[in-house]
C-alpha cells in the first residue's frame, strides 16, 4: 500500500509448509469456486446465486463444494490468510507486545488482500454490508479467527487459551477489525483501508478513551 509503505504485505506463504500435489489441487479447487461464485454474484446477486450454479462454474459437483466451504456464506468470506495467522505470529518476536504482534499481522494480511485480490475484497465488502446472513455469518468466523489467535497470545503470556483476559483480548482485536471493515465499507471503500486498520488499532492501544 502506498501509504503505510512500512507495512507491506507480510510473506506469508514463508510460513507455509511445502504443499505436495493433493495439496495445491484443493487450494486450486478452493479458488475456483470462490473465483466462480464472485463472478456469478456479480452478474445476478447473491440471493440468485445457487451452490447448483457455482458448482457448474467452477466445474465441480455441489458435494464438493459443500465439502470446501460448509455454507455459501463461507466462500464469500474465507480467504487463504486465516489458516497461517497463527503460525505468523508465533514467528514474532516473544517480547512484542501482543497488540503490536498483531497489527503487523492484520495489516500486512489486509494489504495482502488489497494487493493480490483487490476486486475480491471490495466485494466481499459491499456484500457485508447488504446482506444481512454474510455479516451475520462474519461475525461468527471473526470470533473462530479470535480462538485461533488466543492460542499463540496465551502461550505467550503463560496463560491459558480460554482465560478470560486473553478471550477479552483477541476478541476486541477481531472486533475492532469488523468495524474497521464495515466503516470502510459505508465510506464507499474510498479510504486506505490498512490505514483504517491502523487508526482502529490505535483506539485499543489508547485505552479505548475517545
């Protein structure tokens, strides 16, 4: 991004293990229904869109693409960031603080978006914001994501996942980030969104004073 040069999108596929061939055939299969079910949302509106017909574009049966992605709501939402924020940051370094750990993260997975699926994410966003069953259903893997990330914050700090002040954590962190989302996406996705992230984070670091 142009303007937080100092957070470019982090390498994410460097914490990535080797992926064999079965491997990188389902990723492929994961992008052509996602790439599928994009286009035809484009062309006819989500509530239109059927799992029949995106199955049909991607070239694949409806089992598998419930098999990938249990709810229609799961394919516009999921990317191929989620599954290696854990190991990003348990690869940084043990005395950060823990925010900070995490806003390196989420901006540089934010500016990755922007960067290889820009067209992607300007939709996503503008479908979170008129569909009430895909915000519905961001609010629910935004708290899976949180889970996720209490693990490595709790190892950290000697805790356990699911003590209470590291719950309390990663879920104003993941909520801040939903907000983020949404308020970009009413401003006509016209701001620089790792931007938006970055003064988001900073309401948490301030102490939630206003």
């Amino acid at each position: 991004m142009t303007t937080m040069a100092a957070t470019a999108p982090l390498p994410f596929e460097q914490h990535q293990p080797p992926m064999g061939l079965r491997e990188r055939k389902k990723l492929k299969t994961r992008i052509a229904i996602r790439k599928a079910t994009y286009r035809l949302i484009a062309e006819q509106g989500y509530d239109a869109t059927t799992v029949e017909q995106i199955a049909a574009a991607a070239e694949v049966s409806p089992s598998t693409v419930f098999r990938y992605f249990p709810t229609k709501e799961d394919i516009v939402l999921t990317d191929e960031y989620d599954p290696v924020m854990e190991a990003v940051l348990r690869a940084r370094p043990a005395d950060e603080p823990p925010l900070e750990s995490l806003r390196v993260i989420l901006t540089g997975a934010v500016a990755a978006i922007l960067e290889n699926e820009p067209e992607e994410m300007q939709q996503r966003t503008r479908l979170m914001l008129e569909v009430p069953a895909l915000r519905a259903r961001m609010t629910e893997t935004m708290a899976e994501t949180s889970q996720l990330l209490a693990r490595p914050i709790a190892d950290r700090a000697g805790r356990e996942p699911d003590d209470l002040e590291v719950r309390v954590f990663t879920a104003a962190v993941m909520g801040a980030l939903r907000e983020a989302l949404i308020h970009w996406g009413e401003g006509g996705q016209q701001d620089d969104l790792v931007a938006v992230v970055h003064r988001t984070l900073d309401v948490l670091e301030g102490g939630l004073r206003l």
